[in-house]
C-alpha cells in the first residue's frame, strides 16, 4: 500500500523539465572530480603528459617554486601539456579549474630522466605514468615506518610479502599484474630482508628505511640510491614520505 501510494503521488506530480546546458554545467562544477594523467612520453627536450579532465576545463601543471603550464581539455575532456625535458628531476602539481571551481589531482606527477613518470601518492604506493615502466619494486613508506609495497608480476596472481621471515602482508595483482601491498605493520629503520612470492613471482632483496633529512631546498628531494632512486617529498598534510624506486 505504501509503495502504491507513492507510485501515485509521483504521477499526479507535474512533471520535471530536463536540466538545461547551462544546470547541467553547473552540476558538473559542483562535482568536479580530480584530473588524471594516461600517459607519459619523453623525449630529448620536451616531455608530453596527456590525460583527461572534465571537458572544457582549464588543465594546470603547477610548479612548487612558482610558474604553471596549462592547456584546454578538448570535448570529450582529453589534454596534453608539452613540458621542457631539463635533464633533472621535476615535480607537478595537477589541477583543474571549471566554472570558478579548482580540484587537485591525487598526488605530485614526478618526472625522472632516468626512472620515468610517476604519480606521488600521500599515504599509498606510487604509481607509475610511462610507458614500458622498469619491471622493478617500490617502498612507499613515512616516518612512522607505514609502509607499502607495489611492483608487478603475473596478472590476476596471489602474492605475499614477508619480512625478515615473517609474513607481513598479501594481496593480488590486477589484471595489467600491478600489486600494491600495506604492510600489517610498521617496519624499523635498517635493513630488513624482503621476501615477495606467488603465483609466477619469487624476489627477495634487502629492505632499507632510513628518516627522511628536512627538505631545506624545497618539496621533493630525489636521490640515486644505488641502481635506483631515493625520493623524499612532503605530502599535501605536511609530513615527509619516501618512495624508493628500485631495479
């Protein structure tokens, strides 16, 4: 009876118009979600970042010392952003702005001549932007020692995390055989062993967390760290994480 009823007060109710272009416009500004990055190509002097946004709007890259590139995202919300290739490490921050409104993007694109493109991500694994990324792992972890491990192996495959022996984490990888894994809990500064095993997947390799130094010379402090690359940066809530990019 109750759902009766209300069936037919909805069909005595007069009807509603369809929103208007510019209501729905503004619908989309009131919920704007966050830009993204697809793809990343490097080049000798020039490196080519494309994404999508929400169609129309103004896409940022913004630099933590001042100065942004910015382009258009066309109709169907695609844009490309052409950034100089300066032969060091650059970081960016990525927004956009539609109707008066400006939404963050999750994260810092960062950008290594050597290691590629990479998305920074407060509290979570790094993700990588370019294509053909090096089939390596990486630490996320902060000062707490909260640390997560991503990397890739078979697609759709079990794998678990030990350390020093004792099983500290699992999950699967997706179906492009990405894994980001948070371990159970904290790991101590020092050296640690690192086992990742599963499906198709066996590595082992020594684990060193060691505290971030203040970053004095700005936001994000890149460092080669063997074969890879030491990465200190300070979230958008003001702590210090690090991400390292090993082989």
């Amino acid at each position: 009876m109750v759902l009766s009823a209300a069936l037919a007060a909805a069909s005595c109710s007069p009807a509603q118009s369809p929103p208007t272009t510019a209501e729905a416009r503004q619908d989309e500004a009131a919920y704007l979600p966050p830009p993204s990055v697809a793809l990343v190509e490097s080049g000798s002097d020039a490196i080519a970042l494309q994404g999508l946004a929400a169609p129309g709007a103004r896409v940022q890259l913004n630099r933590p010392g001042g100065g942004a590139l910015g382009a258009s995202a066309d109709a169907a919300g695609r844009w490309r952003i052409t950034a100089p290739a300066t032969g060091d490490a650059q970081v960016f921050g990525l927004s956009q702005t539609l109707d008066g409104r400006t939404v963050q993007a999750e994260g810092y694109v960062f950008l290594s001549p050597e290691k590629g493109a990479w998305l920074l991500r407060a509290g979570a694994a790094a993700r990588p932007l370019s294509s053909g990324q090096p089939r390596g792992l990486v630490i996320d972890y902060d000062r707490s020692g909260g640390t997560v491990i991503s990397g890739l192996g078979p697609a759709d495959g079990v794998v678990v995390v030990q350390v020093n022996g004792r099983r500290s984490g699992d999950g699967r990888t997706d179906a492009s055989g990405r894994f980001e894994i948070r371990l159970d809990g904290p790991v101590a500064t020092g050296e640690s062993r690192l086992r990742i095993f599963g499906d198709g997947l066996n590595r082992e390799t020594v684990l060193r967390l060691s505290a971030p130094a203040t970053l004095e010379a700005g936001p994000v402090r890149a460092i080669p760290d063997g074969t890879g690359l030491r990465i200190d940066w300070r979230t958008p809530g003001g702590g210090i994480q690090t991400t390292q990019i090993l082989p």
